[in-house]
C-alpha cells in the first residue's frame, strides 16, 4: 500500500492545528461562533477520517475502508460549508468596521479561504474520479490536509517561531509573511513527494501549486483594489444564499467526481438505463 507512514503526517498536521488555535479557540474564555464550531469539528473530523482510512486499507480492511468513504459523501459538504461560514463571519466584520486587522486584512483572509475551497474541491473530485487507482487516489485525498495547514502553523510561527518570519514586514501584513511562509513550506513538502515518484505525483503537483498561488495572492492581495470592493460586494449577499451554494459546491462534486470514476461498462449501462 502507498504512503505507509501517512497517519503520521495526518497526525501532525492535528497537532498543529491545536498548538496553533490553542490560545484563541481551544482554551478560549467565553462562548465562540458557531462558524468557528463548524470550521474545527468538520476540519478535523475530516482528518481524523484521513487517519482511520489509512489505517484500515493498511490492515486491508477494505469494506470499513469504503463505509468510511461513503461517509465522506456526507462530511465533505459539511466541511466546506465550514469555510464558508468563516468567510461569512469575516466578511460581516468588515462590513461592520470590525478590528483594525479585519479592516486591513479581511478580504486577503477571504480569497484566501476562497483559494482553500477552491483547492478542496479539485483534490476531492479528482480522489473519487481516480478512487480505482490506489496510488492516485491515497495522494489526492491526503493531499487535502496540506490546504489546511497554511492557517495553524502560520499562528504556531507568530506565537511560538518568530525567528521563522524571514520576511519581516510591519504589522498587519507581517500576519501575511507567516501565512506566505507557512504555504511555502506545505508546497515545498508537496513538491519533494512530487519528485520521489512522478508517475502518480499528480496529487502533490496540484497541491504544490494551490499553496504557493494561495501564498503569492494573500501577500499581495492589500495592495489589490478589486479583491476590497469584491470581497465588500460579498458581503452585501445574504449569508443563506452563500452557505447553500458551499453546500452545493460540496455535493456536486461528490457527484461528479463519483460519476467521473465509475468504470466505462457502468457508465454505459446507467446512460441506457436513464
């Protein structure tokens, strides 16, 4: 079986997770956001699915490996209507003049969470597209936790590995090196496993170039008028109407990728029975 040793990696990218939203999240005084909520149980649900997939297919356990995967059918909407979610609760911030951060770096949090889900969509699609090829399939759907690497490890270099910054731009946009960093690392990691096998690198080629185009556009994106008045004119949507195209966004590419990855015979046989 591929990646022998990838519950590790999924792992640790767990563990930066809580070190990095530890203060602001986990140990937090007073109630949080439901968004918040949302965001964190469906992002390390979805890891912790990673880590039980991987588990059971290396101990061939393959009918609990494939309930788990029809599992995620149900979890992926969910996990991108978290994003979504803390899109909204940035974006309402901004509109309302929240902290000075959210003023000057709100919309660079929203195209970069846009950027995420966008990168979400593809590796899942193309891991259910390509689910009868092992290689291919375990690199794309592990693939995954690097998008969601970027956020924690960046707050993990703020509080913990200052030193990391090598950027060194005044606040607020030193909140943006970390960030630019923290996906040069993940894309940088991503291109090593391209390198070691090229034949069924594809996953990590993909995710290499999502993290570093996330990186680039966050660091530049203050200096970008548009991407203000765009991520303004989000704003004025109604939050329903935004959480029910993530949601369907999710769902159709469940369905499409499924569709996309059945054998020719099948795909023949329902076009007939349709």
């Amino acid at each position: 079986m591929p990646y022998r040793h990838a519950h590790y990696f999924v792992g640790f990218v767990l563990l930066v997770i809580m070190a990095g939203f530890w203060a602001s999240y986990f140990a937090a005084e007073g109630p949080a956001p439901l968004a918040f909520h949302v965001h964190a149980i469906s992002s390390m649900t979805w890891l912790a699915l990673l880590i039980a997939q991987h588990l059971t297919i290396q101990r061939r356990a393959n009918a609990l490996h494939r309930q788990m995967g029809r599992a995620s059918f149900v979890l992926f909407p969910f996990l991108i209507l978290g994003f979504m979610m803390i899109i909204n609760v940035t974006s309402a911030n901004f509109a309302a003049g929240g902290s000075p951060v959210t003023a000057a770096l709100g919309p660079t949090f929203g195209v970069g969470m846009g950027i995420a889900i966008v990168a979400y969509l593809t590796l899942f699609y193309l891991a259910l597209k390509h689910r009868r090829n092992v290689k291919l399939h375990a690199g794309y759907m592990l693939a995954t936790p690097l998008i969601l690497f970027e956020s924690p490890f960046s707050r993990v270099m703020d509080i913990y590995l200052p030193w990391m910054n090598v950027i060194g731009s005044d606040f607020p946009h030193a909140i943006l090196d970390t960030i630019a960093i923290s996906d040069g690392l993940a894309a940088g990691f991503a291109l090593v496993l391209w390198a070691m096998n090229r034949k069924h690198g594809a996953p990590w080629l993909i995710a290499a170039g999502f993290t570093a185009f996330q990186g680039v556009v966050m660091w530049f994106a203050p200096f970008i008028p548009a991407i203000t008045a765009g991520f303004a004119a989000y704003a004025a949507i109604p939050p329903a109407v935004t959480l029910a195209l993530g949601i369907a966004a999710g769902a159709a590419t469940v369905w499409l990728g499924w569709e996309a990855g059945k054998s020719p015979k099948r795909r023949t046989a329902a076009a007939a029975a349709g």
